[in-house]
C-alpha cells in the first residue's frame, strides 16, 4: 500500500498539532508496512535533524514556497502528477491551502482516491474570513465532497462535515495519539533541574501553558485565570512556553498590569526533550483554547501524568466522561476554579494525572490510531466506486 500524505507545514513550530499528526500517522503507517511518502512546503525546516526516528521509512518531498503569507507552493504539474499516479491513496490533511487545492485538483482529474482529515479545521475561525469564505466556495466544499472518505478527530466534528454536505456513513472518526516512549527522559532529575533552573523556578510549582500564543488557544484567559488565584496558592508560578502568534507583546503588558511580575514566565518554543522536562515538572497542564479539534498537548501531559485542566472547546469529551482530567466552559471565572480547586488539593491532583495516563495508554497511542487509517485506505482502495464528486 503506497499512500501519499499532504500537509502544508511539517515545521513542529509553525505546523503545530496538524504537522505533528501528519508526521507520526506516516511514522507508524510505514511500521505497519506501507509506503509512505510526504509532500510539504519546504518552510522553516521539518524537524528531521531534532527528531529523524519520524522519518525512518518515509520519503520526504519538500517543495519551494513563493509565498509564505499565503503559502503558494512551487510544484510542476508533471511532478506532482507523478506523484499522486505512484499512490494508492492521497491523504489530505489540513484545511486552507493551496496545496491541498492543487493536490485535489489532480486526484479528480486522474480519478485518484483520496482521504481529507481538516483536522479540526473545516470551520472558518481567526483570520482571512473572507478569504477562507472564498477558498470554501471555490475549492473546500467540493474537496470535502468529493472524498473517497473523510476523517474527523472527534465525534464532534462529524457535524461539521454534515454541514459541507457529507452523508455520516463517508467520516471515520480517527483520533489524535501519542508515542510514550518519545515522553522518557534520559536523566530524569537533571533535565527537570535544568528546566527550572532556565526560567529561576527552583522548587516552586507552576502552572504550564504550551502552545502558540495567539488568541485561539486563550493564553490570555489562562493569565486572567491566574491573577484571581487566592493568596493561598500564591506560590504558584505561571509558565507560557510557546512561540508567539501575535499575543506576546499584549501579554507582557498584561502582566506587568497585573503586578505578576517575577510569577509569570515566558519560555518561549520549547520541544523535544526540553517539553518533556516541562510536562514532568508541572504541577497543572492548563489548555484553555477557545477552539481546537482535538488538544495533543493534553495527551502530551497525561502521558507524563501530568495533571490537565482543559475547555469544553478542545475535542476532549470522551476523556472527562472517562474522569480524566478536568474539564470547564471557556471562561477566567471557570479555569481559576478549577486550577484553585486543584492546586489545593494534592491527592486530587496524583489521581487525577494517573487516570488521565492510563486512559491514555489504552485509547490513544499512534499506532492503533494508525492501523485504523491504514484499514481505511486500504478499503477505499479496494473499493475507487466510493469516490465523490461534489
């Protein structure tokens, strides 16, 4: 089984949870035994130096960028053709690009079965309304319609899809996962030391925020949150480590509004061993995103078990039914309850990491998640009559 995965970004800073789901599918997709090659944009590098155990097996074809705001991809139709015609199957992950677009564009004309999982993103949020409203009319609807099949992270987003006009028989549900061996630390006590020892935490406890920050995620939630903790979780610190998506500057203001100066820490992007320490020294995990299909960092955290406090907003609802972790409605008033009734009780705080763990170990690893897209595209294969035209 050939299988060609598309997404635009495969840089772990730029990329986020999409690349990181797209590089792991096709990691352990090629251990089940498939063929597996990924095309990108050859933008901010893809992560193959710092972590080449995810391109073991899997070929990599990065193209030019002519433009970065809009992520215009440089690709001869004859390559690209040459491509998609060697696969079994496309899988489209992503939405809003160009290159899905083009992508598309060749599977209908050589009558190529593809895959589309938007990942969370089918919705139009943040910016370029108008535009994105404009790629749905022109490309997005038809791109959802046409797939041979479609894969939602969450039961929630197959509503999204019905929106688009896709019957519910045509969205396989195929979550988000983790790999627990890259979350072991080679010198346990020294890498968490180093951690806290970069930001001048010492022995404190703190709160973890890892994402970009940008107003999707609600950085700016959490830093409200925080400031209305009582005086007797005081002596919790606050650490934002993520690259900036246009909120840092208003953020620093607001803390130094706030008078948490010396509390709240910006880390900046933190990954590979340097997220593990992270998550291992947190106290709380704390994602308080206002829309995300399916939070990665929250399997990150209960990997390490590590205590999460998630919104309702971020694709987890089977893992609170399951009593893992803590989730709340995307407000200050209810993150800063949460996290205080947390932070005061450190029973609550060990059982509630260690359930989220073992839920983890046993729904949510990349290789189950793997075998399940790899029997889907070895079904549509089998079957190239399902394909759609929208």
């Amino acid at each position: 089984m050939k299988i060609l995965l598309v997404n635009h970004l495969l840089d772990p800073v730029s990329g986020g949870g999409t690349a990181e789901r797209t590089l792991q599918m096709a990691r352990f997709l090629a251990t089940e035994g498939a063929e597996c090659t990924l095309l990108t944009l050859d933008i901010g590098g893809i992560g193959a130096g710092a972590r080449p155990s995810l391109f073991s097996g899997v070929n990599v074809v990065a193209v030019p960028c002519l433009n970065q705001r809009f992520f215009l991809p440089y690709l001869r139709y004859a390559k690209l053709k040459a491509l998609v015609e060697d696969a079994d199957v496309v899988y489209l992950s992503g939405h809003w690009t160009l290159l899905n677009a083009w992508v598309f564009h060749v599977c209908k004309r050589l009558g190529k079965p593809y895959l589309f999982c938007p990942a969370g993103a089918l919705k139009p949020f943040g910016r370029s309304r108008v535009l994105k409203w404009l790629y749905a009319k022109l490309v997005g609807g038809s791109l959802a319609r046409s797939a041979a099949a479609c894969v939602a992270v969450t039961e929630g987003e197959k509503s999204d899809f019905a929106e688009c006009g896709v019957p519910a028989e045509r969205v396989v549900v195929v979550p988000n996962g983790i790999d627990p061996a890259e979350y072991v630390l080679a010198n346990p006590t020294e890498e968490v030391a180093s951690f806290r020892r970069k930001l001048g935490l010492d022995a404190s406890r703190f709160i973890l925020f890892l994402g970009r920050l940008n107003p999707i995620k609600g950085p700016d939630l959490l830093l409200e949150a925080f400031s209305r903790l009582p005086p007797s979780v005081r002596d919790v610190h606050l650490v934002l480590a993520g690259p900036d998506g246009g909120m840092r500057g208003l953020l620093e203001q607001s803390v130094a509004a706030l008078g948490l100066d010396g509390r709240v820490h910006f880390a900046g992007y933190v990954g590979g061993s340097e997220k593990v320490a992270a998550l291992h020294a947190a106290t709380v995990l704390a994602i308080p995103s206002r829309r995300e299909a399916m939070s990665i960092v929250v399997l990150e955290g209960g990997i390490c078990a590590c205590p999460v406090v998630f919104t309702d907003t971020c694709g987890l609802d089977a893992i609170a039914r399951d009593n893992a972790g803590v989730m709340v409605s995307v407000s200050v008033a209810a993150l800063s309850g949460a996290l205080e009734n947390l932070l005061a009780s450190p029973e609550e705080l060990r059982r509630s990491g260690e359930q989220l763990q073992r839920i983890i170990r046993q729904h949510y690893l990349w290789q189950s998640q793997a075998r399940r897209l790899l029997a889907l595209a070895e079904h549509v294969a089998s079957n190239p009559g399902q394909v759609k035209n929208g």
